[in-house]
C-alpha cells in the first residue's frame, strides 16, 4: 500500500485547472514562500497519511471528474507515490493530469529532485517557480504570480527543453 501524507482534498474544484478538478493537497513544503495560499500545509508531519488506493476511488467516484490535480505543500517531495497515483488515474480513464510545484523545471528535468521525472512523466500540465508575493497577479487563470509558467509537459519531455503551454483553458 503506498501512502501519502496529505492536507486535504477538493471535489470539483474549479480553481486548481480547468473544468471540475479532483485536487490533491500535499502536506509538507521546503519552499516557504512569503504569501503563500496555503501556509498550512508546509509542516512534514502535519496533515494525515492515506492510502492512494483511496484517493483514487474518491477522485472516479465524482461522475463529473474532468481532471486531477496535484498542489500542496510541495508535490515533488512525494513525487514517486503521485507518479503511481497519477498512472492509476490514467489507467481510469483520466486523461488531464496537473501539478503545481515551487520548483523550476529546469531542476526537475535535470534530476534535482528525486523523483520528480517519474512524476513528469505521468502529467499533462506542471505550473511551475514559486510564488512571489511582488509577482502576484490576479489576470492570471490559474497561477499566482507572473514568474510561473504552465507547462506543456508531453512536448517538454518530447523535446527536452521546456515548452510552454499554448491553450487558453489554461492561460
């Protein structure tokens, strides 16, 4: 069984991505962002530990699901057992996978962060860079400060250098 520590969960979340999103939040972040949204969830041993296999079943049983989402707290730090979550929901039929990270790509893709590539692999999206309070933007769709980006991570990977994400549900 492998497990994860979380600090919650939103059925049909309408602000983690585009349509009504099953969002995950992690507990635990290195980042410390000034401002961040949601500053309850950097402490490692806060939150409660679950089993994927019952984040998986909450996220299929919405029949309006249209994607999932991955945000925290830091996802990368868990990134092998959000990479075995995100491929189960995949093999479910769910085809919209996203992850908010405060870590730049660049680093992820280079190995910086053990696991992360793993996790990549399973993603559509990655929003990615940490929040700057003075970068705030409130224009944006679905990211918090100007310096991050939305990844479109099949063609990123394709091409091994970062390519940003060209589609208005996202920008």
């Amino acid at each position: 069984m492998t497990k994860l520590r979380i600090a919650g969960t939103v059925n049909d979340s309408i602000t983690d991505g585009p349509g009504l999103r099953y969002a995950i939040f992690v507990q635990g972040c290195p980042h410390d962002c000034k401002g961040c949204h949601n500053p309850q969830t950097h402490d490692f041993n806060g939150g409660r530990e679950v089993d994927i296999n019952d984040l998986l079943a909450e996220g299929l049983a919405d029949p309006l699901l249209c994607g999932v989402t991955f945000s925290g707290g830091e996802p990368m730090c868990q990134a092998y057992a959000l990479a075995e979550l995100a491929k189960a929901f995949r093999e479910n039929g769910v085809d919209d996978i996203a992850c908010y990270t405060g870590y730049l790509a660049e680093d992820l893709l280079a190995g910086k962060v053990g696991g992360a590539e793993e996790l990549m692999k399973e993603l559509d999206v990655l929003v990615d860079g940490p929040f700057v309070q003075s970068l705030r933007c409130y224009d944006a769709k679905f990211k918090g400060s100007s310096n991050q980006r939305v990844i479109d991570v099949p063609t990123t990977l394709k091409e091994g250098r970062v390519v940003v994400l060209d589609d208005d549900r996202w920008n």
